[in-house]
C-alpha cells in the first residue's frame, strides 16, 4: 500500500483525536472523519463508512482500531503504531493526572457543569456524521430502500443480535446485491439471453 501521509500529519491527526475526542467510543467518529476524509483527504466517505463498518465487526475500542488502520493506510506498519500510540498516550498521561487530583475536584458543581456542557456537542457531531451517512445512503440504495435497510438493522440491534453479526449480515447482503445487479446488467447488455 503506497504511503498517502508523513508520520508527523498521522502523530498530530490521531491526538488531535484523542485529546478533542470527549466521551470516546462513537463521539471520536465525527472527529476522525474529519481529519481521515475532509482536512487530511486520506480516504473518501465510502471507503471511511466501509473501515468504520468493519472496525464495528471487530473486537475492541473503535478509537484504536480506526487510529491503527489510518496510520497503517497513511503510512504503513510503523504508521499505525505512531497513530496508536499519538491517539492514547495524551489521554492516558492526562487521565492519570487527573485522577490523582479528581478526589478535590469531584464536589465543585462547575467541574460537574463543564462535563455536562459537553454532552449536547458531542450529540450534534453524531447527528451530523447520522445526516451524512443517510444522504450517502440516499445515493447508493435510495431513501425507500436505505430506510427499509435503517429499520431491519435497528430491528435487529433492538432484539439484541449482536452488531458485529448485523454488520456482517449487511457486507452479505451488500455483496449479494452487487453480485445479482452485476447479473442483471449482463443479461440487459445480452438482450435477456444468458451467456
């Protein structure tokens, strides 16, 4: 895979992630698209949709297997352990700091105000990323068959069948439906006749 970024822009793109990153898990998602697909041009919204899709599908926090693929994608191998290691490593010095001052802390209602102050800004990011992923599926399936797709995938989450089965379910799903469109269209430019 040929290199697309420095390991300086991978280092300072995963800890402006984590350290700007509240919340972890799915709020760091709309801050990695915008670094990965809109400052740094690293991949489009296809390929960041598919990656996060798969990252799901997979064991572990979000946040590290997306900094790990980015780098491994910007710069190979040694990127993705700089972009692990740049994702983590402010956040957990910063966190031991805390913690070892939190107990002070913990009683003021201003620390207890700024945490909450944070929670609406990270609801209108995933809103955000939400309008964005349905305007691509809007493009791709159309609004009749991207919301059917929406309601059996929250259906589904909803009757507790785990997420990683789900998305695996739909990359089938999305496989079979490009493998019969792939079909029909032959047999369209065949005149109706198989070859």
């Amino acid at each position: 895979m040929r290199s697309v970024g420095t390991l300086r822009q991978v280092a300072l793109a995963m800890m402006r992630v984590g350290v700007l990153g509240y919340g972890g898990g799915p709020s760091v998602i709309p801050l990695f698209r915008h670094e990965v697909v809109t400052r740094l041009a690293w991949m489009d919204d296809a390929a960041f949709a598919e990656t996060l899709a798969l990252g799901y599908a997979l064991p572990g926090p979000i946040a590290t297997k997306m900094a790990a693929y980015v780098g491994h994608r910007a710069a190979g191998g040694v990127g993705a352990v700089v972009a692990v290691t740049a994702h983590i490593l402010p956040t957990c010095l910063a966190t031991v700091a805390l913690l070892s001052v939190f107990g002070s802390l913990e009683h003021l209602r201003v620390v207890r105000d700024m945490i909450a102050a944070v929670v609406p800004v990270v609801v209108a990011m995933l809103a955000r990323m939400t309008f964005d992923f349905a305007v691509r599926t809007k493009r791709s399936l159309g609004w009749k068959n991207g919301a059917l797709s929406m309601v059996v995938a929250c259906g589904l989450l909803a009757a507790q069948v785990n997420s990683a089965l789900v998305i695996l379910l739909y990359l089938g799903f999305g496989a079979a439906r490009s493998h019969i469109q792939r079909a029909f269209a032959a047999l369209r430019a065949n005149g109706g006749r198989r070859s």
